[in-house]
C-alpha cells in the first residue's frame, strides 16, 4: 500500500487548523469598531488566547485580520508581532454569496492554502465577521484540511444565525438557514411562499440574510406574502448597542400603522420566520 | 384604545430575558465539569458579566443552574448570594425532546414564569448546555416574553451545532438542523434517504443529534444508507478535551476495515452529511 502523496511530502506531524471567530461589529459599515468595543465582550479567553499564539492565518480579507489581531494583542500579548504574522487569502471566487458549489471548485486551492499546517504550523481561519465556514464561504478550507488530514478545531465565539434564532422565540428544534432569496420580486415570492409551505408543514424555522440596504425590501415581501397565522422575527445589529429583535405575527405586523417605522433597517439583519 | 391587559397590571418597565449561554461540559453523563474546567473557556466576560448580575432565573433544571452560577461567582462575584437566587423551572412537558407543538400549549405557563420580568426584574433563560431555545425546549418563554412586551437579548456562548457545522467543512451556507431520526430502523431508514435526496437537490446540509447510547446506532445506519459520493461527518464530545471531528465520504468511511473504531462514541455527538 503506497501513502498518500501529501504524506509522502511532507512527513512531520501537521499543525491545527483553528476556526476563530471574531467579533460581531467587525467590518460594520466599513467602519471601525468603537473604540471602547474590546474582543472580550465577544470572545471567551480560551479562544483569544489560541488566536494570540497563531502566526499563520486564512481569511477573506488580510485587512481585517489585522484589525482583528490589534483587537486580541490589547487583550493577550501576541506570540509574533503583527508585521510578521502570515495571512494569506481566500481566493476571490469563492467570495461570491451563497455560492457553495463554485466554491467546491477551489478545493485545489483550499489545499495550496494549508501548506503552513502541512509544515507543522497551527493555523487559523477566520472570517469577516463570526464563525468562520458559517454563511461565508470558508468550507473549501476546512474540506482541504480533512482531506489533508489536518486537524480541524472550532472555537467558541458569535454565531449571529444561532443568537436570532434564540432571540426570536421560533422553533428552535428544526430550523434551516436559506441564506439568500431571489431578488427578483415574482421569484422572491414564490420562494417566500416556497419556504413557508414547506414549515407550515414540518415545523421548520426559515433563517434568511441579506445585504442591509435591500433589509426593507424583504422585510415588505415577508409581510406581503406570509400568511397572517405565520410567525415573522428580524433581529438587527445583533450583539450591538442598537441590537433590536421584533417577533410577532404577520397579522401582528400588518396592524401597525407603520410596520416598518422604529426598526433600524440600515443594521445588519437576520429574518426568521415559522409555524409556531 | 384600551391597553393590553399585562400593561395594565404592570405598569412599570419590564425587566430585559438575557438569553445565557452555558458551557458544553455542562452535566455531560450527569458528571460535574472538570475542576480545570473554567466558565472562562467558554463565554466572553461579557456573557458572565450579566449572568452574575442577574438573581431570577429560568431553566430546566435549578440544580444544574446553581453549579452553572458557582462557575460564574468564580470568576466574577455574584450580586447576590446563590441562597438568593431565583431560579423557576421549565414544565417538564416542555422538555419532550424535538416536540416543538406541545411545547406551544405551554405559552400560558411560560408567561406565568416571566412575572419577575413583567415587575421590573431581569431575568435569564438558560439551556442544561449551549445556547438556551436552540435544539432545546426554551423557546416558548421566549415567545411569551415577545408577547408581554419583555424585552429579548441573546448572549454570545458556545452553539454545538455550529461548533460541529464549521469543523464539518459542509456547505455552511445552505443547512438544516433536523434533530432526532426515528428509532425504527425501516423508519430511519426512510427519513435519512429524503433527507439526503433534499441535500443532493439543494445542497442543503443536514445536521442531526443523538443520544449518546444510540450513537452508534446511527453512525451505521447513515454508513449503510447514504449514497457513496456524499459527505459524511461527525463531532463528538466537542469543545471537550477529547474532541474528534471526523469527515469524509460515506466511501472513504466504508473503506475503513472498522469504520467506527478509534471514535470516542460515548460523547455527545453531531452527525452532519451533505452533497459537498
């Protein structure tokens, strides 16, 4: 029996690749976070402490990781200075939103990406804003790694999905993140209603995202093409100071005057809508 | 226009539910949490911080939540004494595993536990481990807080699921969290081919939990049953000291003289398969 070539290259025990999440506020609006904002409100120590001790890292965008790095040293002193902290990043195909399967595509890439892990070097990979692989695109990744047999360990950190969900008092038992929707108004709604019929059924909560200035857009199509007896939730600027979570019924929604008026639309938001 | 009735007899601002996050090591096979083991490694100061400022509580179980508050006092002083806490239980009714509509019928009981709330008083939900109303029965008193107009605010801590979904490397932009199979095995069989035939069609992932003394069980069957060419993968006893991700296709684990040795499947496991 011949090993695998990657074993054959490289014969050292790999590294880990860590999953490191980062803090909700991250990337906001293209702005920095506010300055009294600190990694701890987000992050357990276990966690920055793993992240302080990397050198190697695999992101969307090296900027922000360096931000990310500056977030964490002012809690946990690095093991090596920022400037020589390796980052390497995701290729840009893979950036492109809800795409899984252009993304399996990269896998040859992916493996490119894990040479440190290959050489020995713990690894991390994290995304623009909470847990990496989790709605972004950072999978192909941690496939290579199995593939590789890399190690692969999760961290705890904000999974802004998992916090809406528990925020909106929906089913919490079945549950499904659909991610985007057609922006097309005619698809929109039949997925809508696609969506619907399928939790009306099962019992299934419907998770939805989408970019913040079309928030309102959908926000109007859930409420025009829900059913009165459905229960609809939109939480915004989750884990800011901002943070709101509306969860009533479609019904509910419609006999306000102005459904839409008090909710901060231009925050990152997280629709979730179900049978309960 | 008359006021809702709770407003009425109470007339002062409500109290904020925190939703409380616990650690993963939390009554694992009714054992305490190793005495290494700190509340650090799994919740940002932030989540502790409210947690040890809080005296009402709601749990499934008082117990469990009087050593989680031990944790918390020792790392941060609790503003009152654990004598002095609060601590109301769910109905048991409502701890029926993945039976999400009669937890509906418990909405009148759930109100009845948030009265601290409704007179003024913080409150915090929380989950025997994780994030509380995720894959577990805590959601109708989130509903009910909704619905008296108590306000709802998630805290960051450890979702296993998302833990398992990331370290998986399967389409984490697409999933679903389907819970428990049918222990028949004609039963089980069936719910896994339609849950793998949405995912071949879709892309969606799915993702399943155990009990542990049927883990096992499980595994075999998702071996015996999925389709050569799909992704299978499995966590166990994540976030412990022992944690094993394991990902591959169901013929890569076929392939293996004993597929199941070497997993540690007395843990708590997720099991989670896709197209990918």
């Amino acid at each position: 029996m011949s090993e695998p070539a990657h074993q054959r290259a490289h014969p050292r025990t790999p590294g880990t690749l860590f999953l490191v999440p980062t803090p909700l506020d991250f990337g906001l609006r293209g702005s920095a976070p506010a300055p009294e904002s600190r990694a701890t409100q987000w992050l357990p120590h276990d966690t920055l402490s793993v992240a302080a001790g990397l050198s190697h890292w695999i992101s969307e965008n090296a900027k922000s990781t360096r931000a990310f790095l500056k977030r964490v040293a002012a809690e946990i002193p690095l093991a090596k200075p920022l400037q020589e902290q390796h980052i390497a990043e995701l290729p840009r195909l893979a950036h492109k939103k809800g795409d899984h399967a252009s993304a399996a595509g990269l896998d040859v890439q992916a493996r490119a990406l894990l040479a440190p892990a290959l050489e020995g070097h713990d690894m991390g990979l994290v995304s623009e804003a909470g847990m990496p692989a989790v709605a972004d695109p950072g999978s192909s990744v941690v496939r290579a790694a199995h593939t590789l047999g890399v190690p692969v360990r999760p961290l705890v950190g904000p999974v802004s999905l998992m916090l809406a969900l528990a925020a909106s008092g929906l089913n919490g038992q079945q549950f499904a993140f659909a991610g985007y929707v057609p922006q097309d108004s005619d698809e929109r709604a039949r997925r809508l209603r696609e969506l619907e019929s399928l939790s009306m059924k099962t019992g299934q909560t419907q998770i939805l995202i989408e970019t913040p200035y079309r928030n309102a857009t959908l926000l109007q199509a859930l409420l025009q093409h829900l059913q009165p007896q459905t229960r609809l939730a939109v939480c915004l600027g989750l884990g800011l100071g901002q943070q709101v979570t509306r969860s009533e019924t479609v019904r509910q929604w419609r006999a306000r005057s102005e459904p839409l008026s008090g909710l901060p639309l231009d925050l990152p938001a997280i629709f979730l809508f179900g049978s309960s």
